[in-house]
C-alpha cells in the first residue's frame, strides 16, 4: 500500500491529465463565479488546514470575503481527481482558494482564523483525516503575503511554546498552480449542512 504519510517527489507523481475536471463557476452561496479574478484592489490566498469542506465554509462567512472555492494544490499532478490526491500520489493539499478585500478583511485577520481553526502542529493529517493531502499549509501570491505568513507563524509558534504545545509544521511557499475541486466539492457544507466538518484548533488564540 502507498505510504499516505509521506510526500512523494515529481517522478513519483500519477500523470494526471491535460484537462480540467468539471465543475459550474458558480458560488452555490453567493453565486459569484468560483474563477473570480481579484482586481488592484483584491487579493487572494490558497490555505490548507485538513479537509477543505469546514475550512471553505468558515472563510466564505466573513465580511471581506468576495469569492470562495477548494481545489488541490502544492503537489505535481495536472488536473487531479479527488480520488488520485486522496491515494497520495499527487504530492497535493486540500486547498481554499480565498479573494478578499483587505481594506475589509485584512490578512492579519485571515491568518488569525486560519491559525485558531485547525491544529498546524500536526503534520501529514487533521485529527482523524490522515494522509498529505490534510497537512497544514499557506500559499501565497504576493511577496508581502508571505512575509506576513512567515511573521505570523513566529508569533503563534511562540503562543503555543507558552501553552507547551508542539511545533508548528505549516509550509509556507509561493502558490504554485491551483486546480478547482470536483463540483460536488465546492461549499459542500451549504448543499449538506449536516455534513462532516473536520475543523478543530488548539484552543491558543493568535
């Protein structure tokens, strides 16, 4: 069996395929297209906290908040299935692709709910969702995104240090390319509201 724990390298990435899987651009929330361009005056981020049903639904309820979708990202397969980023052999995390206003929603505030709401200390898995596909991590878009990421990790690092917590295994990293999730994926929580919800945090405040 293939070790989910683990990240794999390129040359051990399944293929994947040269299109895209289908899904309707169309927030089943807010109806705004899930393919919505930030403009000069917006931004976006892709954040990883475990299995991305609970984490889209937690940001796509803030103000500042204009377009929300879950995808796969961070590993090597063009196009990936659910199924093929489950097995472990695309290198991909379960990823919220967020566009925000930051006049609105600033990224201090965003990384604030990204910290308190999952546990990043725990590597290759969420509680009980387990595999490479659950870990932790931030990718961002612009230079001064991930400045404030890294800053933000040695601020909350240090808070969990004080509650004698772990150490924080977060990646942090220039966003590579993002592939949208299968449609029945997207706000998944707003079409199944008593769906699971695997969001859970430590309990330290930022």
């Amino acid at each position: 069996m293939f070790n989910t724990d683990s990240l794999i390298n390129a040359a051990q990435a399944l293929p994947g395929r040269a299109t895209a899987i289908p899904f309707e651009d169309k927030h089943f929330v807010s109806s705004i297209p899930l393919t919505y361009q930030p403009n000069a005056s917006e931004e976006q981020i892709l954040l990883a906290m475990g299995c991305f049903w609970g984490a889209e639904r937690l940001f796509w309820q803030q103000a500042g908040i204009i377009s929300t979708s879950v995808g796969y990202s961070g590993g090597y397969t063009p196009n990936p299935t659910y199924e093929e980023v489950c097995s472990g052999q695309t290198g991909h995390a379960e990823v919220v692709r967020v566009v925000y206003q930051p006049q609105f929603m600033p990224l201090e505030t965003l990384l604030k709910l990204f910290w308190e709401n999952h546990d990043p200390t725990q590597g290759m898995r969420q509680g009980n969702d387990r595999g490479t596909q659950y870990r932790s991590a931030i990718y961002t878009y612009l230079p001064a995104q991930q400045a404030m990421a890294e800053e933000s990790l040695l601020n909350y690092q240090a808070a969990l240090k004080h509650h004698q917590r772990g150490q924080i295994t977060t990646e942090i990293t220039t966003a590579g390319p993002y592939y949208y999730a299968e449609g029945y994926h997207q706000q998944y929580l707003a079409k199944n509201p008593n769906g699971y919800c695997g969001l859970g945090g430590t309990g330290v405040c930022f």
